[in-house]
C-alpha cells in the first residue's frame, strides 16, 4: 500500500508552516497566506535533530569555471520566424518556456502550429488538459495544419504525464494548460498555488534530465494575481507574454525573461483565419497614414529588442468641463505623461492644467522607453494648437526635466529605418545626430538640446 505524501501549510509571507490551514498566520498574522506544500521528509529516524554536518549525503562536484564546455547552445528553428526572434534565434534543447496571456487570444493556436511544423522532422507531444481530442483534430483541420504525425495526449495528472513521456521520449513538448494540472502528492484542486507550483517543478525537472524543450501554457486574468505565470516565472527559462486585445486582428508576443537570448524582443502576428500569421513589417501595421497633415499626430521611431520599429503616436487636448483634468495613456506611461506636461508648462510656457489630455500608440504596441518622450510633446501640442505637423516628420528623443533633449541609444539605426518607409524630415537630440558628417540618404536630420528649439514651428 502506498502511502499519501504527507502536507503541510506555508505562510507565504513569512515562511511559518501549520498543520492545517486557517484563514490567518499565527505567526505574522497574515490573511490568506497559507498554502499547501509537501512536507519535508524527518531527518532520522523519529525526527531526530540536526547534529551537524556528518550525515550520509555525499558533497557535490566543485569545477572550475574554465573547465566547463562554453560552445553555444544548439538551437532549431520552430518554423515561425517571429517566434524564432522572440526565443533568441530559435528553440534550445532542454529549455522551458511560459507563455502567458488572456485566454483566447492565440496561445494554444501558435503552439499547435508550431508543433505541427516540428512533427515533421522531431518527435513531440502534445498535452491537453483544457480541449478534447476532437477540439484540436477540429482547430488544427481549420487551420490546414497537417495532423498525420502530430501526438496528442488528453491528460491532466502529472505522473501520468511524465510516465508517458518517458515512453514517447518527445523532442517538444507542450502542456496546455498549467493551470488544469495537478500532482497527487497535494490534495489541493489543479489550479492552486501550490500545485502549479509542485507541477511544473516536476516538469521542469524532466526537460532538464532529458533535453526535452517544454512549452507551459499559463493564463493571466485581468487582475494577473491567479495561480499560474506570476508563480512560474523564476522556475522558467523563458517567459513570454501575448499583448493586444482578443477580439482585435493584430497579436504581439513579448520576451520579458529569456536565459537564452535577450529581453525585451518583440515577436508581431496576424490573426486570420488560418491561424496567426507572421507579420514580417510590422511598422506597416502601426503606421496609419493620413492623405492629408492631422493634428495631434506624429511618428516616432521605438526599438523592441534588436528591431527598430515605427510607432504613431496621437494626442487629443480638449478643455476639461470637471474639476480634475484626465491624462489618460494608452501603451504609455501615464505618470510620464503627467511629468511632461509639467516640463512642457515650466520650460515651454504651454500650460495644459485646464485641459483633457489623451495619448494613445496606435496599433495596441506597449512602449516603455523614454525615445517617446519628444513624440508625445509634440503630438500633444500640435493637438492642443490644432496645428498639423508635417505627414513626412518623424521624431524621438527623451525629455529631462531641466528641458534639455536627451539621446537615446541607436540614433542612426532608427533613422535609416524611417528613411527605408520614405521619411524626409527628422527631429532627434543633437546628440544622435549622425556622426563625423554622416548622412541618411533622403532625410533632413536637425538636431535639438532644448525643447524651446521644436516649439517654434508649432
């Protein structure tokens, strides 16, 4: 007969363990902190107490750093280019990878294409906990994926799981979702803390023994406390994040942990009807071009990860009719917002106290450096003087609050990407102007140290 794992309770606050749960810590007096966990095997025989450093484990191996093999991991291609750049060129064996987001808006459907394109040459699984078989032969023949060597296994105990997987031995493999499976050594309902926590423990262990590249699926609720991503993240190799609206056409995927590439890249897809699609010029999406100069527009150049990308960037001033004025953003900072109006006032004369400001990046991108901070100036002024700025301009530039116009890092880099999408005109700090008399075939580069310079023209 089997014994039962025995459990205990773990304020998460304070570390404190119970024998049972209760609403409140007896210790720290935390509410809602307890949460299920494995209890820890005794040390001896009747939970004999720590004496010291002579029990029977075995030291573990101390090597020298130069000793250990420093050639680059070996990657493969997942077949979807957007997805490659997003890893950091390409999936690594024995990796483990979180994908996060809304539900409904493309996580299942990108791996099941994905996994579809490496059945072809890999072996992989596919582990469904939330769909019946029959609901993914339906997506992926709605998709035109081909099904004849993809694997699917309907289950959601996780020692069933890996038992199977040591049968199929898959080079990929995908659980779909974290949040459906459970382990039998807590007795918690799948979806706690504890066991998405115990779960993709013993899944990661798995990739690390075998070489297995593991996808985890995790869902993230409007709050983003639910059990799932948020506990996952430092067990990860990877986490990545789907951002856009479901109901919306476009999709972006965001590296915001990768051990195996850099940060902060930036993968762009399509939903169509035959799933998502790359979007291999994503600046063409987040560009709307206007026939005729706009008030409150104006394009900025932003860099997601190693791509440059152009961004339009709207403002609307309208005179406030209650006694706060809004500073509503939308993919912006809005506390920044507020802190450039301030500039704009002090170093600008432009007082903005009395009216409504609204800045939205077009397109649903989230931009989160300070290159925006010249675009959103402007753009807010044009609107607030209805004064259209020319439809060939593109700006960026961080703003200090000492008025000055601060550089930012590949000047050139994002001017040559505005010149490749016809721009002719460009305002940038003087100090990202191109160097030693460099120049950017078919675009006026001027350079400005103060946010007086660009207001002239406003």
């Amino acid at each position: 007969m089997v014994t039962k794992a025995r459990t205990v309770y773990v304020c998460a606050e304070c570390g404190a363990q119970a024998s049972k749960w209760s609403g409140q810590c007896g210790d720290c007096g935390s509410w809602n902190t307890l949460q299920e966990a494995p209890a820890a095997p005794p040390a001896g025989k009747g939970g004999a107490k720590f004496t010291g450093y002579t029990g029977s484990a075995a030291a573990g191996e101390v090597r020298l750093l130069a000793e250990v093999d420093a050639s680059a991991e070996v990657r493969q291609s997942c077949g979807n280019g957007e997805l490659d750049r997003v890893l950091g060129g390409g999936l690594v064996q024995g990796s483990v990878t979180l994908i996060g987001g809304d539900p409904g808006i493309g996580k299942s459907t990108l791996l099941l294409q994905v996994l579809a394109v490496l059945a072809e040459r890999d072996r992989t699984l596919y582990v469904s906990g939330e769909e019946s078989p029959q609901q993914i032969s339906l997506r992926a023949q709605r998709l035109q994926l081909s099904r004849d060597r993809l694997r699917l296994l309907p289950e959601i105990n996780v020692e069933r799981v890996l038992a199977t997987a040591e049968i199929e031995q898959p080079r990929v493999m995908v659980i779909d979702s974290i949040q459906t499976v459970y382990t039998e050594r807590l007795q918690s309902a799948p979806g706690s803390v504890a066991q998405v926590r115990e779960s993709a423990a013993q899944l990661v262990r798995h990739a690390k023994a075998t070489g297995t590249a593991l996808f985890l699926v995790g869902h993230v609720t409007k709050e983003g406390a639910i059990a799932g991503p948020r506990v996952l993240e430092h067990m990860v190799d990877t986490v990545l994040y789907f951002e856009g609206d479901p109901s919306g056409r476009l999709r972006v995927l965001r590296a915001v942990k990768n051990r195996y590439g850099p940060v902060n890249e930036l993968g762009v897809f399509a939903m169509t009807e035959h799933g998502l699609k790359e979007v291999s010029n994503p600046s063409a999406i987040f560009l709307s071009r206007h026939e005729t100069p706009v008030a409150g527009s104006v394009i900025m150049v932003t860099r997601e990860g190693t791509r440059p990308l152009l961004v339009e960037i709207q403002a609307l001033v309208d005179e406030c009719h209650g006694g706060n004025p809004r500073r509503v953003t939308l993919g912006l900072e809005q506390n920044r917002l507020a802190m450039l109006l301030a500039v704009l006032h002090r170093h600008g004369g432009v007082a903005m106290y009395d009216q409504d400001v609204y800045v939205n990046a077009v397109g649903g991108v989230r931009i989160n450096e300070t290159a925006a901070d010249l675009a959103v100036l402007l753009a807010a002024l044009s609107s607030f003087r209805d004064r259209p700025l020319p439809i060939d301009l593109v700006v960026f530039g961080e703003v200090g609050l000492a008025g000055e116009i601060r550089p930012v890092p590949n000047g050139e880099e994002r001017l040559r990407e505005a010149a490749k999408h016809g721009f002719k005109q460009a305002i940038v700090p003087r100090a990202n102007l191109p160097r030693r008399g460099g120049r950017v075939e078919g675009l006026e580069v001027r350079g400005v140290s103060r946010l007086g310079e660009v207001m002239g023209g406003i």
